[in-house]
C-alpha cells in the first residue's frame, strides 16, 4: 500500500517544581482537569503520587508468590533427588530414605530457596518491565530532578495556555514546551 | 466519643461469665475426671518412674491454667504493643493506643488467678502441675528422689518461685498502672509531659519485660516438664503471646469499627494491624520450628522425651495447631488486598486464635495430665467465662476513658497514616 505514515506533532509542557506536596497537589489538580500526566520525574519517591496520577497497581507481587512457589518446588526436586533418590544419604541415624520422614531436615533448603527465587526474580523482572540494563541512554530530559527539582511531563491538545496558566497558579516554577513527533495512528 | 458497651454484648458476656463459673466449680467439686492407676509409659517417660500418678485430678486445674495463660498472653502482649508504640514514638497507632491500653487492662484478673495457681500448687499442694513441687523429690532418701531435679532445687525452689510469681505480676501491673495513669492525666493535660513520662516508663517496661517473659515462661509452663529445657522456650513463648495479643487488638478494633466507632481508623491502619499478625505467625513459626527441628534432629533421648506425647497422644491438637498457625494465616492474608478486607482478617484472627489456644494446650497439658486430656467442660467452659469477663472488663475499660487521646502528640499524624 502507499499510504504515506502520517506524521503528527504532540506538544510536551513540562513543569518544574521545587517541592514535592506542591506538585503533588499540582498533579492532582491537572489530572481534575482532564490532562494526562504522562510522566514524573523525581529525585525520591514521592508517596501517593502513584494514585495521583492514576497508574494502575503493580502485579509484581502476584509475581513473587509464583516465583516463590518455583523456588519451593525446585527446592522440594533438589532434596529428594540428591538426597534420597539419587544417592540417598543416611544423616543422624535417619535412614528411613523417605522424603516425608526427612522433611524436617529440608525446611531450610525449602525455605533458603523460596526466599531466593523470590527475591531475585521479582528484581531481574522489575529490571526487565522497567528496562534498565547496563548502558542504557538515560530518559530523564533534566538533570536537576535527580538532585532538588520534581518534574511532570504533561500532554497538551490544543489548550497548552490554559495548561500553562493552571500550572503558574499551581506554583511551577519553571515552565517548558516542546514538540513532538509521533506517528499518527495515535492519539 | 465514649464507647458504650450495648446491652446485647453485655448480656452475652454475662451469660459467658456465669457459663464459666458453673463451668468451673462442675470441673472442680463434681467431674470425675478418673483415676487414672494403668501404666502409661508415655507419661512416665515425662515424669520419673517411682511416684504416684496424679495426671487425672490435675485435670481442672491444667484447663484453668491453659485458659489463665492463654488471656494472660492477651492482656501482657497488648501492654507489650503499647509500651512499644510509645517508646518507638510510633505515629500510626496513636489512635488505637487506648484500645491496646483498655485489653492491657485485663491483666489483673488472668494475673490474679494466676497467683491463685501458683499458691495452689507451691504451697498447698493442691495440684501437681509443677513435678518439681512432689514431696521429698530433692531428698537423696526419699523414694521420689530425683537426681537430675535435685540438681535444679536453686532455681526451682517454693520460696524462690513463690518471689519470681509475685515479681511479674505485681512489676507488669505497675507498669501498667502508671502508663494508663499518665494517659487520663494526659487528657486534661495542656503540654506533653504525659507522654513523656510515658515513653520512660515503657522503655522501662521493656527492659523488665524482656527478662520476665523468658523467666516467666520457664517458671510457670517449662517447669511443667522439669527435666527438659530449650534455651529459646522463652521467645517462643512470647511469640505466642504477641501474636494472640495483636489479633485480639485487631478484631477489637473491627468490632469497634463495626459499631460505629473509631471513624479516625481506617484500612490504612487495619494494613498494618494484619501486616504484623502475618509478620508475628512467621515469627512465631520460625521459633516453633527452630525448636522442633533441633531437638528432632539431634535425637536426643533428654530431649524428644518433650516431643514423644506431643507427637503420639497429642498427634491431632499437635498438627492442627500448626496448620492453624501457620499455613493458614499465612494463605489467607499474605496479599496487600486482603490485610484491608476485614472478613479476610477475622477469618485469619479466628484461626490464629484458635491455634495459639491450642498452642498453649499443647504446652501445658502433657506434661500435667499426660493422656487424660480432652476439651471437655473444664476446657471448653473456663474458655467461655474468661471470655465473658474479657467482654465485660474490657468493654469496661473502653468506656471509661475517651477513644481518642486527644492530646496525644502524634495523632495527626496517625489520622493522615497512608500506605
């Protein structure tokens, strides 16, 4: 087909905060208005700004059980089979060769391994979601929020002045515009 | 606003309370609980061979003592939650301080009772909880003797005990007295100095609460199976005691809630109540096991003599205390969502209560009347009245004294309390 890929420009208005609870309140209002906060960038965790903004939970908890469970279950594999199956091991005058009978033993194996595929997986998988990796190009478009300033990336549609104005009054203390491009076929 | 015990839950505790006298003078003058003269090797292996069997008519007195601790634990926890919350200068729980502070005020009845043990079994000799207590055990030509206890009479001695008992239970009463004391001044109080005087004296409390929860411990429960120790009993017992407390506190609260109550507590602070019911089952399982597979392991006769009644006439209670403890709290509220559920809390609180009883039961009953145990009217009854007189005391407790400690320093901060 020769449909030419449209091109559309978006325009970004970033506002720059110089306190956390004023953007907090700030992001809560924009968001009222109907504008979409499409990122923050911020030197700390600011608490409550994930639901100020309207992001959707995290699931990596759900994550962690399964990743857990396959740590147990591995855990379960490994005693069994070096320790009864392949080469059953008579420790302590315990030589029933059961894994059932010898379970005690293998609790902390269950739980060293449960804690460790849980723990490791949910960050390898919260790397991966967020893609850090070694030599990534960093996203942040300033570098004064990872030191004192708070920084919302707002998309506007045609009513950047009202945005504009709401923000000042929303005590930004710095204000920028920039262009976009994206490929049409989005909003 | 002041709490106001309904009439409902009034009458019903003082149903519960007259269920459990009745329950308790049946147990004592009229239930013939047997006496118990077949040889029982089980029970044997617990106590030296040689001296008369008193498992049967010890029974009254075990169900009572098992029912006495278990509140003893409720009471002692919550005073333990609220001396730490104020030596923590902890912000959440300033708005449920006076709810731990209203159950902490139950201490006195399960602590007098417990006297009243203590007093029957060292010096009147009424019952034989305590082995150690027989006639002539540390006499060399006495047919009770018994070297290994012999060798513990400097520790385990009536005077001695008869001083320990009185220690705790008058030393945690006066920390409590003054905590609650400094709170009533502290609502008519214009400056802080209240809770000042208040973050001291539960940093004191926790000193004298570290030592004594181990102590008391080994004195009124180890002691039952005199020849065996386990250097962590004391922690392990604590665990129980802590996590019965902070689930009592938790369904307090939910009723409260339930009643229109305590508007400035919401699933924010109910998170957290459940965070540390989940966290203390963990806790409470690592001591459990840290015992257990040691002492499975090593295989040691001194040793599993505890374990042996516990895992062949115990087998049922045993195991169910450790589905009810552990497994089971651990599945129903691992996830943020159902810490802020109520009905998933009190599902969780009724097992972890139920398990801890049993915990307690399983602590207590073998050792004093090896297998003529049961849940019958002394256990299950003295249960029900000790549950009327926690409806009825600490229904008491919250009514006199306002919900909210107005004054208190971090309150805003616990109103605002958002996770």
């Amino acid at each position: 087909m020769s449909t030419a890929i449209q091109t559309h420009t978006k325009t970004i208005i970033s506002a720059i905060f110089d306190d956390d609870d004023v953007m907090l309140k700030a992001v809560k209002r924009v968001r009222g208005k109907g504008f979409y906060i499409r990122e923050a960038y911020t030197p700390f965790p600011v608490h409550g700004l994930d639901h100020a903004m309207g992001l959707k939970p995290t699931n990596i908890g759900t994550a962690a059980f399964f990743y857990g469970l396959l740590g147990l279950s591995l855990a379960i594999w490994l005693t069994y089979y070096t320790m009864i199956h392949d080469w059953p091991m008579n420790i302590g005058g315990k030589p029933s060769f059961t894994w059932g009978k010898n379970m005690p033993a293998f609790v902390p194996v269950m739980f060293e391994l449960t804690v460790f595929f849980a723990a490791h997986l949910m960050v390898w998988t919260f790397f991966i979601i967020n893609g850090l990796y070694p030599g990534r190009k960093p996203i942040n478009p300033d570098p004064r929020t990872t030191d004192d300033k708070f920084m919302i990336e707002i998309e506007a549609n045609g009513n950047e002045n009202d945005l504009i104005e709401l923000l000042k009054n929303e005590g930004a203390i710095e204000i920028n515009k920039k262009e976009e491009e994206t490929n049409g076929n989005h909003h | 606003m002041n709490f106001t015990l309904s009439p409902r839950l009034k009458n019903i505790g003082i149903v519960l309370l007259v269920v459990g006298i009745i329950s308790l003078m049946y147990s004592f003058f009229m239930a013939d609980y047997g006496h118990h003269a077949g040889h029982d090797s089980t029970h044997e292996a617990v106590h030296a061979a040689g001296h008369e069997d008193h498992s049967a008519h010890n029974r009254p007195w075990a169900a009572l003592m098992v029912n006495t601790f278990f509140f003893l634990a409720i009471a002692l926890g919550s005073l333990f939650f609220l001396a730490i919350q104020y030596a923590a200068q902890a912000g959440w729980s300033a708005g449920i301080k006076r709810v731990m502070e209203s159950i902490a005020g139950f201490l006195p009845i399960p602590a007098a009772v417990m006297f009243i043990i203590v007093i029957a079994g060292v010096v009147l000799h009424k019952h034989h909880i305590w082995h150690w207590t027989a006639e002539g055990i540390s006499d060399p030509n006495h047919p009770n003797y018994d070297a290994i206890i012999a060798g513990k009479t400097a520790y385990l001695n009536t005077p001695f005990f008869l001083i320990r008992t009185t220690v705790y239970l008058i030393g945690w009463y006066m920390f409590f007295y003054f905590l609650k004391k400094n709170s009533i001044i502290g609502e008519s109080s214009g400056n802080w100095e209240w809770w000042k005087k208040n973050w001291r004296i539960s940093a004191g409390f926790l000193v004298f609460f570290a030592i004594t929860s181990s102590t008391s411990a080994w004195d009124w429960i180890m002691s039952i199976d005199t020849h065996w120790f386990s250097t962590l009993f004391g922690w392990y017992v604590f665990a129980t005691m802590f996590v019965t407390a902070v689930t009592v506190l938790t369904l307090v609260v939910l009723y409260l809630k339930a009643e229109n109550y305590l508007e400035w507590v919401n699933e924010n602070h109910l998170h957290d109540l459940g965070k540390f019911m989940f966290a203390f089952s963990i806790f409470w399982t690592y001591l459990w096991f840290s015992q257990y597979m040691l002492i499975w392991y090593s295989n040691i006769p001194e040793e599993v003599t505890y374990f042996m009644p516990r895992y062949t006439i115990y087998k049922l209670p045993f195991l169910t205390m450790l589905a009810l403890n552990f497994v089971f709290p651990i599945l129903v509220i691992m996830s943020r969502t159902a810490k802020r559920i109520g009905g998933f809390i009190v599902i969780a609180g009724v097992s972890i209560l139920v398990g801890h009883w049993l915990d307690v039961f399983n602590m207590i009953m073998p050792g004093t009347v090896g297998e003529n145990y049961g849940f019958g009217i002394a256990e299950i009854g003295i249960f029900l009245g000790y549950v009327g007189a926690f409806i009825l005391v600490v229904g008491r407790n919250l009514a006199k004294a306002p919900l909210l400690m107005k004054n208190h320093p971090m309150l805003i901060e616990s109103k605002h309390h958002h996770i």
